[in-house]
C-alpha cells in the first residue's frame, strides 16, 4: 500500500499535470476510460490534504450511487402503479413497465459501478464527492469486474482525487485492438437485434385496450378474427413495423447527414428536408383540401426531394463544388425561407393550420399498411446506396483534399449521398411527419460504440433509430391515458435531455 503520509515533490505534481490531465477533454467532462479528473483543478493543493476521506463523505458517495440505480425502479414503480386495472391499464402492460425498469436499473448499476467505478475510479457519486477508488497495491482503477462485485477485495481502497492524481491515477485503458474492437461490434449488434425484438413485442402488447398475454399469442398465432385480434393484427402490427423501418431510415440518414456535412450537430432539418416536405404537405392541404396521411404522402416526398435538389443546386452555384460548409448554409438559407412560406400559408387559413399541427408533430399512429407499403422500396433502395457509398464515405472522412489525393470522386460521392439521404427522410417524414432527434442523437451513440468507420455506423445507426422510435411511441400510449402522445412529442421531452448528457458526458468522436 502506497503512504500517503510522504510529502509530494513538487516536480511530481508537475509531471501528472502533463500526464493525465492533459489527455482529458474538457473542464466540464465526466471522466471516463483512458483520461481521468479535472483539469480545471489546482492539484497542488495535494500537498496541504492527504488525509484519508471521512467516513461521511464516502458514505454520501455511497448513497448517491444506490440512488442512481434505484431512480429507474421508482419511475417504474410509478408507472407500473399508474396502470392499475381501475386507470385503464392491463397485465400485460404492468409486466412490460416492471421488466423495462429491471433492465433500465442493471445496466445503470453495470455502467455506473462498473465501468465508471472500475476503468475511471470514479462513479457518479465520488466524481460529485471528488473521491477514487483504486487498487491500494497498484494505485490504479481496479477493472471492471473488480468494481462490480458487492463485496470488494481488502486490496481497494477510497481515496481523494487530489491524493489519486498527485499519486499517478491511472484508468483502465481502453482496448483497441482489432480483435476487442470486433468483438465489441459483434455484441453491440446482437444485443440491438434483441432490443429491436423486445421493443417490437411491447408495441404488439401495449396499446389503449388491455390485452392478456393470451389474447396477444391467440392473435399472433392462431388468429380467428375476434376483436383482440384485428386490434394486434391490423393496428398494432402495422404500426410496429412502420416505426421501425421510419427509425431505421432516420437514423441512417442521420449518420449520413452528418458524415457528408462533417457537423456533429446536423440532421434532416439541416439540409431544408423537413421544411420542403412541410411546405409542400401545407400547399396540399391550402390547395387541394387534403387531409389524410396517405394524402399527405406524395408531397411531402416532392418536398423534401425538392429541397434537397435546391440546397444542391444553391451549394453548386458558380461552379463550385459542394462542400460541407456550402451544404450546411444552403441548407439553413433554404429551411428558413420554407419555414416562412409555410407559417404564412397556415396563419391566412385556420383549416390548413388546424390540419397540419397533427401531421407536423410527427406520429407513426392512424398509419396503416397502405402508408408502409409505398414507401418501404424507397426505403430500400436507400439504405442499398446508402451502404454502397460507405467506402466513399470513410475516406472522404479523411478530409476532401486527402480523398481526392486517394482518387475519390467528391462530387458524384456527395450527389450519390445527398440522394439516399432525400430517399430515406422524404419517405420517412412523409410516413410520419417531421420526427425530431433520431438523427441527431443516434449517430453519436452509435459512433461511441463502433467509432467512425460508417461499415459499421450505419447498421448501429439503424438499428438504434428503429429501437428508439419504438419505445418512444410505446411510452406515448401509456403516460396520458387514455389519450396518446405523439412519438414526436415523446422523443423531443427524452431526447433534448438526453443529448445535453450525451454532449457533456464526453468529447463527442470526431466526424
């Protein structure tokens, strides 16, 4: 065991200063695997307190943690109690609510104790009480499996941060050799192909009438045309499968977006999508009197083509190339002007505002087969380009001046992108309205788990859009009965949140 009694030399807290510290992002950041600590701290002061941390400290710390873990199972307890049988709840949605909050609780307490308490030596509650737990031999992060076992070996040991800097910290490494990297996208994708499973089987079984778990596999299985099952099979199916094909479509076109802008904070709204399909979808309801979604369908799909070819054609001007920087202002210039258009046409005509505001939030709901149908070839052959291009893509990550020293074509690689990026949000967003967050926020998940090879992003991307979409229209049903809240809605309340964390958390990987 080190002593801590023993005075720090000066030149010593001098060299963790440029070892450690340096790597870390930002003075904001949490620490995570591979940095560690503060760098907006004197950790000279190390000198002045190398007393061991007091017993309630640590357990304030303690505390903190438990209370990390138990939050996800009092939300579900809250829930699971709100759909008792006299609130219009059933079984089968108490049980869905009871196992989401189980799995939501295990993974807080995997990721809270275990990756951040074993690789970074600090939870959520030493990183506020600025404690380490270390290996008292080694003076190091103790490992994951180390951290997660509920009765720590003798050898570790609850430092102060000052007192774990000073003394060389240092994090678990992450591995990144081929093989770890592998393996590690081989299990994310199994583990989303599960998730994907699971949020599917909590579309088909929650919904505004309460079914049985009878019901639900008599519907599923041996249909016989009782009312239980046209409500799974014409309703609740047809909206599952809508939700995830517009999920998985957004979030590649998201990665897409974002690769081809080189912006971290671009999506569909980005490059003028979202307002020439709402445009458009404002000009046929003022028009020509429509008013159904699949009315809608076509011309949201023309406008959000339209607009893709405007802000093109607008970054292209004067036999320029388009570049990132072109794309992103062409796209805000032409966004603003289609937003002004379409608040214009809605303000001179209430039944055109009355229409669009339930088409403009964004919701998979009232969307039969029909709607799915027409735009699932769009879908496909978007995702196939898509796919086709992340070759492309990957080295035009590397800078244009490098791809084209590569012998990459640029330009016919960002009209090839541009067009599966029209292909999978037009038809997205004429499926089911403008849909907020998805291709923001999946990408950067996605991006932390397979880093930037779009081999990879992509499917990640998907699968996670398709998965978030889901359970956002999943919670939509159960949180305001026995009405509904759109998906768009849900996902803005979850995702702004969610993506503040997400950009605090850490340094975003680069694009």
């Amino acid at each position: 065991m080190r002593d801590t009694t023993t005075p720090i030399e000066e030149d010593r807290v001098t060299d963790t200063a440029s070892g450690p510290l340096a790597s870390h992002p930002g003075p904001n950041d949490l620490p995570e695997p591979g940095t560690t600590v503060r760098p907006d701290r004197d950790y000279s002061i190390a000198d002045a307190d190398r007393r061991a941390p007091g017993r309630v400290t640590v357990a304030a710390a303690s505390a903190v943690d438990v209370g990390v873990v138990l939050l996800p199972l009092v939300l579900g307890l809250v829930v699971v109690r709100s759909l008792a049988d006299d609130n219009g709840g059933g079984q089968v949605d108490r049980a869905v609510f009871g196992v989401i909050a189980v799995l939501a609780a295990a993974g807080v307490l995997v990721w809270n104790r275990g990756f951040r308490d074993g690789r970074a030596g600090q939870s959520v509650g030493k990183s506020l009480f600025a404690l380490v737990l270390r290996d008292a031999e080694t003076g190091d992060a103790v490992g994951v499996r180390p951290a997660l076992t509920l009765r720590r070996k003798p050898g570790v040991e609850t430092v102060r941060l000052t007192v774990a800097v000073a003394e060389d910290f240092e994090p678990v490494a992450p591995d990144t050799s081929s093989a770890a990297t592998r393996r590690r996208r081989t299990s994310g994708l199994i583990i989303l192909v599960a998730a994907i499973v699971l949020v599917a089987l909590m579309s088909v079984a929650v919904g505004a009438r309460p079914l049985t778990f009878a019901e639900i596999f008599h519907a599923l299985f041996s249909a016989t045309g009782t009312d239980t099952d046209v409500i799974v099979r014409s309703l609740r199916l047809p909206r599952t499968i809508l939700g995830l094909v517009v999920g998985i479509a957004l979030g590649v076109a998201g990665a897409l977006i974002q690769g081809h802008t080189r912006n971290p904070l671009a999506d569909a709204g980005l490059l003028g999508l979202n307002a020439g399909a709402a445009f458009f979808v404002v000009m046929a309801i003022y028009l020509f009197g429509i008013t159904s979604p699949f009315g809608y369908l076509w011309f949201a799909f023309a406008g959000a083509a339209a607009a893709s070819i405007v802000v093109f054609g607008t970054a292209s001007l004067g036999g320029a190339r388009a570049n990132p920087l072109s794309l992103a202002l062409a796209g805000a210039a032409i966004a603003f002007f289609l937003q002004a258009m379409t608040n214009a046409v809605v303000l001179l005509d209430q039944t055109t505002l009355d229409s669009y505001r339930f088409w403009v939030v964004g919701s998979v709901s009232g969307r039969g087969p029909d709607i799915f149908w027409t735009v699932l070839p769009f879908i496909v052959i978007g995702l196939i380009i898509a796919v086709a291009g992340t070759p492309a893509l990957n080295t035009i990550s590397l800078g244009d001046d490098v791809a084209r020293s590569l012998g990459t074509n640029i330009t016919l690689t960002r009209v090839v992108g541009i067009v599966a990026i029209t292909l999978l949000t037009g038809a997205a967003t004429a499926a089911c309205g403008p849909v907020a967050f998805v291709g923001l926020v999946v990408p950067h998940i996605a991006r932390a788990i397979t880093g930037p090879d779009y081999r990879w992003l992509l499917p990640f991307a998907g699968a996670l859009g398709g998965v978030l979409l889901v359970l956002a229209d999943v919670i939509g049903r159960v949180v305001v009965r026995p009405g509904e809240l759109q998906v768009g809605i849900v996902l803005a309340l979850i995702g702004a949140p969610f993506f503040i964390a997400l950009v605090r958390r850490r340094t975003l990987v680069s694009l």
